[in-house]
C-alpha cells in the first residue's frame, strides 16, 4: 500500500487519530520560534499543531500527504476561526522553497526511513532562512518495547546522537531525551519513549 492510501485510510473515521489538541512539546516550546513568522508544518495530518500555530498568530503551511488528512484539518482551522494553507504533499517529492520559512516543525514524522529522513533533514536547512528554527520531536528507538504509537522500525527512530550528527552545523539550543506518558487521540497512548529538538540554523 502506498503511503498517500495508508494515511487516507487511517484517516478515514470521523474523529481525529491523533487528538485536535497540541503536541505537548510544541506547546511547551513555541516560544523558541519568532513572532508571527512563516511556519512549514511538515506531515501535519488531521492539522492539530498547524492550526495551533495559526492560533498564536504564525503564517502557516501545513503540509501531508493525505488528502483526507489535509481535509480534516481544513474542517478543523474553520471550527477554530483561524486560516492557514494546506498543501498535499509526499515529502519524497517536495520542492522544499528556498529560504522560504522562519521556522519548521516536525512532530512524529516517523514514516521516513534512513534515506528519506536524509532528504527531508536537508530539505529543512533549504527551506530555513538564515536564524530559522528547526523543531522536531519523535521517538527513540526504546518506543518498540512500549508499543504505544510509531511504526515498529527501529531504523526510523530517533537518537541524540543521530541528530547531532545530522545538525552539526547548527545551534542545538534544546536536546532531551525522556520517557513520557502521552494521549493524544488513539493514535499516541500511554508511556512513550520520546526526544525533542530545538535547534537554529546558521547565520
């Protein structure tokens, strides 16, 4: 199945999979990213954390590759009163604009394999403009024995040395690591292993 059906399918129910209500870490660092700047949502699903940042006043694109994911979404910025542009997108194929956003937010994009996740964390410092934030949350390869969201991929995963590596260049201004206990609708339930990235691009 490909991924545009997977997600189309899992989608498919009238509630939202994961929950209309913000990541947590999004919530708890969105003061890291600048005062109503452009945001690049990247596999924003049912729209929770794009909404949210249009919410708070940001230019919002929120992209994924579900249309009935970026369907839900649109339902859910009317229900809020606010306005954002969702875009379809396979992030395998995304012209990433150049220096288009002031920020990009990344939370469980854990669908990208090694090659992907390559591509795409290029396709972030593309996209960033000088100073930009780069926030990005997923799960660490511990998340297997707790079976409570992700793919079963341990190559998918998340460690902090991982993302060192892949920022080295940048200014990492926040790197935990941590287990949490996170409901966000069905689809994240109960204790997670978890790590957050707060980073800048370079000048």
């Amino acid at each position: 199945m490909d991924q545009a059906r997977f997600w189309d399918d899992r989608f498919a129910s009238d509630d939202y999979v994961f929950g209309t209500e913000p990541n947590a870490f999004l919530k708890r660092e969105i003061a890291c990213l600048p005062a109503g700047g452009r945001v690049l949502a990247v596999a924003d699903g049912e729209g929770r954390n794009g909404v949210y940042l249009a919410q708070q006043g940001f230019d919002v694109v929120a992209t994924d590759i579900s249309f009935t994911g970026i369907a839900k979404a649109r339902r859910l910025a009317s229900e809020r009163g606010v306005t954002l542009t969702l875009e379809q997108v396979d992030l395998a194929q995304y012209a990433w604009p150049d220096a288009g956003f002031d920020a990009v937010v990344a939370i469980f994009v854990q669908f990208a394999d090694p090659a992907l996740r390559a591509s795409m964390f290029a396709g972030f410092a593309q996209t960033l403009r000088p100073g930009g934030i780069l926030m990005l949350e997923g799960y660490r390869p511990e998340q297997l024995e707790y079976g409570t969201g992700g793919p079963p991929h341990e190559q998918n995963m998340y460690t902090e040395d991982l993302l060192r590596t892949a920022f080295a260049d940048w200014d990492v201004l926040a790197l935990d690591s941590y287990d949490a206990d996170i409901r966000e609708g069905s689809g994240h339930g109960g204790m997670s292993a978890l790590i957050d990235l707060v980073a800048c691009k370079p000048d």
